[in-house]
C-alpha cells in the first residue's frame, strides 16, 4: 500500500516535470502550429457590413520572422483591424524565428510554394540571389503609394532588374555607438571623433569603476558591428562607388584580406577587450542583458543599429532620452552605416493578387507609416512621414545630413554569402583564429560558394 | 494436429517491412550518396550538375575539421566512459535492497526524458561566468578558484559540454545494465557467499562477466551517440567559443545551413563512414568476451 502510494507520487511528480519541461520546450512550435491553424480558419472569408454598401473583408496571410514583429508593425496591424470593413481585408500575421535556421525555413517554403499572400523578406535581391525566387514575387510597379519615395532610394533595393518588387517596411537602420549621456556628463566626457579619443574616454569611464564598452558576443551577431565600420572606410578610400566596389569584390579581383581597415578594426575590437574597456564576461553577456546595462548606466557604450534604440523605447521608455549616438569613431571622418528598411512583398501565391497588392499599397501609403513611425519613430523612406525622433537617432540622423552616411556592406554587395563572420570574430578573440584568418575565411568560404555556382571568375 | 514446424513463413510477409527499409533509409542513403558527387544550387535541383570528389575535398580541407575531428573524439570516448562508468556504479548501488531504491532510480533516470534543448537553455544560463548558478554556489562557499568560464574557455568548453551530456545520459545507462543485472540468478551470490568471496571478488568474477552483454549494448550506443551528438552543442555553444566546440554534426551543419547541399552530404557520409569504422572493430573486440548465461 505505501509502496503504491509512493509510486503514485513519484510518478505523478515526474509527468508534471516532463510537461513543464515539454511545455517550455515547444512553447515556439506551438505558436507556430496554432497561428497556422488560426490563418486557416481565418482563410475562409468573412463579410461585415460596412455603412450602407456591405463589404467583404479578406484576411490576407503575412509571414515574417519574429524579430520583425516590431512595435510599429502591431500598431500597424492593430490600425488594419479596427479599418478593416474600410480596407477590405485585415492581416493574420506568422511569424518565425530568424537567423539562419529561420532562413533555412523560409527556403524551404519558397522551394516547395508554400508560401503566404505577403511576404516580409530580405528584399528582390536576396530573394533572388539566394533563394532563386523572383519569380514567385508580383510585380508591383504601379502602386500610387510609391509616388510618395524617392526613386533613388528604391533603386537597386526595392525595385530590381527595373521592377518594384516589394515595397519599404520598417525604420532605415542606422549604425553607431549608443551612450548613457548621464555617465557621460557625470565624468564631463564628450562623444570622441577618433579611436585616440574613444580610448582615452573608455579609460576615464574605467577608472570611475563602470564598463566602457558593452559587447553581447553570447548574440554572436553582435560581434561583428565595429568591423562594419573599418569595411565602411575601405569602401570610401578606395575611391570607387559602392556598386563598383562590390564589382571588384563580386568577380575575384579584389579579396577581404586587402582591406587594411577592415582588418585594422576586427584588431580594435580586440585591442579594447585587451585592455580591459570591455565587460569581462562578454561572451556569455547577451543583447538584451546590453539594453539593461546601457539603460541603467553600469555600462557607458554599446556599439549596434538603431534597433538597439526600438528595444530601448519598449523596454526602458523613460530611459529614452538618456541615451545618444554617435559615428564610431575612426580617423575624425567617420561614418554611419545605413542599412535600407526591410521588403514588403506580394507572393504569386496569393489567393487573391489584386487584393494583395491594394494591402501592399495601403501599407507603403503616408497613412499606414505614420500609424507605424509613430509607435517606432525613426527614419522613414516614406517622404510624407512626420515623426519626434529619439535623441539617438536624431544624433546619427545629423551625421546624414552632414554626407557622413554609407550604405552598409552586408547584405548589400556581395554575391556570395561569406560565412559566418560572427562565429569567426568569436573564433579570432578566444585565439583560434588571427584577425588576418578572419578575412581570409570569409575569402575561402566566398570561393566556395562561387565554385559551387559555377562562377567562372573563381576558375 | 499437423506439425508447423516444417512450414517456414513465406517470403511475402517480409515485404512491409523491406518497403519501409527501402523507403525510408535505401533510397535516402543512395540519394545521399549521390547529391554527394553534385553541385547543387541551393534549391533549384533541376540544376544539379556533375562535382566529382570536390564536396569531399572541401569537407576533409575544410578549417574546421581538425577542431571537429578532436572535440568528436574527445567528446565520444569521454562521455562514453563517463556515462558507462557512473551508470554502472548507479546501477550496481540501486540493485541492492534499499528503502528509497524506486525513488533514486526515478531521480537518476529523469534528466533523460528532459528535451535536450530545455537541458541546454537551463546550462547556458547555469554555467554563465558571473550570473550563472555555478560559478555563483562556488564564489559563495568560499571556492572562487575553483569558478570557471565554463562555456567561453576554449579549453575547458568541450569538457563542459561532456559533464551536460553525462549529467543527463547516466541514468538511461544505469537503466539498460539494471535490467541486466536483474536477470542475475542470485543463485550466483549464495553460491559465492558459502565460498566467502569479497564483494569485489564478486562484482569481477559474478556480476560483470553476466551483465556484459548488456555492458557492450551501452558502451556501442554510448559510442555512436557520442559521435554523431548535435542538439545538445547546437543549443549550448552552437560549436563555439570559435572552433572549441565544433564536432562533425555541426559541420554538417554548417555546410547545409549555408545552402550546400552536395558539401553537406558528403560531410555526412564521411561521419557514417568514421562511425562505422569505429564501432564495428569496438563491437567485435567486446562481444568476443561476453558468456553466455
């Protein structure tokens, strides 16, 4: 009878630990399969009536990666719910979860046409260079929203191969170094212009006991953005446009190894590890633990893109206005990365194109980014949008006017994917690699994916 | 009544399962075997073309082998002895006649049905140099040399990764050489008893040379495992700091990740290869010294 008891308990015990543990496990997955379930539910179209005339209201499929799901985005789908007898459609948003392996879903998607009414995307060129898919995007040259961007902002990015492929969605990133302007008055300290300046401030912000620079490399992606910088200064010392740059670089004539800067930055980075500017745990250290530290001042500099300040204003609104930006500071003539907004696409999946495309236009138009900019205020392309930018970004904002903006290197000139970068910095900082492997690496992994493509400038 | 004896089954009853095996693992592995010898355009197999032994070079070449060559081996042999080790201490302590016997069996057996990723989320945060748990009961009772970069030490991180994955494979081994030492006639004991062996005596000359069989099965699936491990790495270290973690599965990994999918089979087909090459010999060494009971 005791021992009965007894194992009545233990094993009662131990289902509710795997449930728990279950639970926690798959907490994602079920999302995933419940909004899937939800979307197909919601597929089957539904009709309000709206004023006098009745009007069918679609609900239009839209997948995303989750870190897309910004602020702006559920202001957005919120304002498209409640107009929805006005727009005739609403949105049932999916979302899964980025990086590579979020990549490597949305390939398999698009390999196998499984594929939602909208599409939030790399933009047409990643679409096409590595997904081979641009041919199940619609062509949406034509929408009257796109009167209000400048066409030179959208060429190359949103319109590809002489078509509108996709539309902006999302602020304009801008890349910099993000400071708690309290520790900086505190310690009568101003933004620095050049690397002398940036060590000698992270010297005196050490001696008063706090971290100079924050790094998050448990986020390996994080461990890349002050490289971004030498790369940027490369770009601008060689004299040439992006477009040719990249020319050089995309058919074998020019190499990662040669750029000095580049390579000089990957040993900045180091070099302030080095000398003890840096939190001491920094690869176990994540993004988010880099919020809190920037925000409650235990920390002085974070260098990143202006999402870091997106996360501030939900995390820490009052925190906001503590905290500014400045250009990475170099040689004096520094420059902020600029890093176009994401890609808003209509798939030919959709169930139905015209009412897909109309979505699309009503999100590009002046009305639908403000509702977006004013709970994620920011840089938009759009020109008719009105927002208060935060003192950070208006900071960066300023280096633009100024001509200091370059459009940022990843995801922007190379034809062939390089290889984790990250995971080589990760590898250059615990010794495994030197800062000169680290370009060559993305060299050879470059190689390899021309040869696999058959490119005939890496015979 | 007429004898079955004399009538075999015939050969058609073999057929679902034949299916099955050619279906799902034939087909696959000879698929496998080919994309390996192609260059494939991330996903457009219509452009499949032609890539003689260049996947295979570019796996054996590639700078990442050595590294994963080491920790796999590392990792292999040392969970393997760990796992078997402790298991079979367990398993010989929680044989005996204990109060609480069910209790610590069930406690030792739980780690194993936990979701690998859950296991590798609760060390992540665990084993964090300042915030983490362990480093924190350390620094507390006064043991601050002993508190380590667990995870971020190149050196020490593959060996962090081996105390994960025994902290929560011990008690499957103890589970499998339990069921052996079960099947143990205690006729074996009284009759060693009577003779007045030693409990080692009795372990060397009674218990192991019994419970071997089911020693080897642990010892081969301990060693199999070890060497195609990926899910625990992947949510632990994702095969850093750098290289420090890296192993065959993550390599594999890698070259799929990236969209190379002739790179990544080969890869694959070389780590089938290596597991064969080394369990095989290992299997026939130890089943040649198990007794029959």
């Amino acid at each position: 009878m005791q021992q009965r008891k007894k194992k009545l308990i233990l094993s009662a015990l131990s289902a509710t630990m795997v449930l728990t543990m279950a639970a926690c496990g798959s907490n994602d997955k079920e999302e995933g399969g419940a909004s899937q379930a939800a979307s197909q539910a919601a597929s089957e179209s539904v009709s309000t009536a709206s004023g006098d005339k009745p009007q069918e209201v679609k609900t239009l499929s839209l997948l995303m990666f989750t870190d897309w799901y910004t602020p702006g985005w559920q202001a957005l789908e919120k304002y498209i719910g409640d107009h929805s007898s006005e727009l005739g459609f609403k949105l049932d948003i999916q979302k899964i979860a980025g990086g590579s392996q979020g990549e490597q879903i949305l390939k398999t998607k698009i390999a196998t046409n499984d594929l939602p009414d909208l599409l939030q995307n790399y933009g047409p060129k990643w679409m096409d260079q590595n997904a081979n898919a641009l041919d199940k995007l619609v062509d949406l040259t034509g929408l009257g929203s796109l009167a209000d961007y400048d066409e030179t902002a959208m060429d190359g990015v949103y319109k590809y191969k002489g078509k509108y492929y996709s539309v902006p969605i999302d602020a304009t990133t801008l890349m910099g170094v993000f400071y708690n302007k309290k520790v900086f008055a505190e310690l009568k300290l101003t933004p620095p212009t050049t690397w002398d300046e940036f060590l000698t401030v992270s010297e005196k912000i050490k001696e008063a006991g706090k971290t100079p620079v924050y790094y998050s490399g448990k986020d390996t992606w994080t461990l890349q953005t002050i490289p971004h910088f030498g790369f940027s200064q490369d770009i601008v010392s060689s004299g040439k446009s992006f477009p040719d740059f990249w020319e050089d670089m995309n058919t074998n004539k020019k190499h990662y190894a040669e750029l000095t800067n580049f390579i000089d930055t990957i040993k900045k980075s180091k070099e302030l590890i080095d000398k003890g500017y840096v939190n001491k745990s920094y690869l176990s250290d994540t993004y988010d633990s880099a919020q809190q530290a920037i925000a409650d001042g235990t920390a002085a500099m974070h260098v990143n893109g202006s999402w870091f300040i997106g996360e501030i204003i939900k995390k820490f609104p009052d925190k906001v206005d503590d905290i500014g930006a400045f250009p990475f500071p170099l040689t004096g003539d520094n420059y902020v990365n600029i890093s176009p907004p994401g890609s808003l696409s209509v798939t030919t999946s959709a169930k139905d194109v015209e009412l897909a495309k109309r979505a699309v236009d009503f999100i590009a138009s002046a009305e639908a980014q403000q509702v977006y900019a004013e709970a994620q205020p920011g840089i938009y392309l759009n020109k008719k949008v009105d927002v208060q930018l935060s003192p950070a970004i208006a900071d960066l904002n300023q280096a633009l006017k100024d001509g200091k903006g370059i459009l940022h290197w990843q995801g922007n000139g190379e034809l062939y994917p390089y290889g984790s970068f990250d995971k080589f910095m990760q590898d250059y900082y615990v010794g495994g690699k030197t800062a000169e492997e680290v370009a060559q690496a993305l060299d050879e992994e470059t190689a390899k994916n021309a040869k696999s493509k058959d490119d005939p400038n890496w015979k | 009544m007429k004898s079955t004896r004399n009538k075999p089954y015939t050969y058609a009853l073999i057929l679902p399962g034949i299916l099955l095996y050619v279906a799902f693992f034939l087909v696959p592995s000879l698929f496998g075997g080919v994309l390996s010898f192609a260059n494939v355009d991330r996903f457009s197999f219509s452009a499949i073309r032609f890539a003689g032994w260049t996947n295979f070079i570019n796996v054996l070449t590639d700078d990442y082998l050595s590294a994963a060559i080491r920790n796999s081996f590392i990792f292999a042999f040392s969970t393997t002895l760990l796992k078997v080790g402790i298991g079979m201490a367990l398993a010989v302590f929680l044989n005996r006649k204990l109060r609480t016997k069910n209790y610590l069996r069930t406690v030792a057996f739980l780690p194993a049905v936990l979701s690998t990723v859950a296991v590798g989320v609760f060390f992540t945060s665990a084993l964090h140099p300042t915030t983490g748990m362990i480093n924190r009961f350390l620094y507390a009772v006064g043991l601050d040399a002993l508190a380590q970069d667990w995870l971020t030490n190149p050196h020490l991180a593959i060996y962090s990764l081996v105390g994960i994955e025994t902290w929560k494979w011990s008690g499957f081994t103890m589970a499998i050489l339990l069921a052996g030492l079960q099947s143990i006639s205690h006729d074996y004991y009284e009759c060693a008893d009577i003779e007045g062996a030693s409990g080692w005596q009795k372990f060397r000359s009674i218990t192991f040379p019994l419970v071997l069989p089911y020693f080897n099965n642990a010892l081969i699936v301990n060693l199999i495992g070890g060497l195609k491990v990926f899910d625990l790495v992947q949510a632990v270290t994702q095969g850093g700091p750098g290289s420090a973690t890296e192993v065959f599965g993550t390599l594999v990994f890698k070259s799929f990740g990236s969209g190379r999918f002739g790179e990544g089979a080969a890869a694959s087909i070389l780590l089938s290869l290596i597991v064969i090459a080394i369990t095989l010999p290992t299997w026939k060494l130890i089943s040649r010294k198990e007794v029959e009971l």
